[in-house]
C-alpha cells in the first residue's frame, strides 16, 4: 500500500508584499513635515545667534 506524499509546509501570508514602498512613502512624509515645520515657524520659536 503506497504511502500519501506529506504536504510541503509553507508560511502563511501576511501582506507585507508593499512593506518597502510603504516605508519609502512613510520616511518622505516625515521628512517634508520637518522642512515645512523648519521653513514656517514663528520667529520667536527660532534660535537666536
């Protein structure tokens, strides 16, 4: 009597396929809100010198 081939495990998926490009976008949004947070403050916010 031949014996059933065992399944090949295989880890679920999470959805993590746009991880990087979700990364990329998250870095870029920081980095324009601390230009503009730089660019726009009050004058007396900034440091004097």
């Amino acid at each position: 009597m031949p014996v059933p081939d065992k399944a090949v495990p295989v880890l679920p998926h999470t959805g993590t396929d746009g991880m990087l490009a979700a990364a990329g976008v998250s870095a870029a949004s920081l980095l324009g809100g601390t230009l503009l947070y730089r660019r726009f403050r009050t004058p007396a916010a900034q440091p004097r010198g």
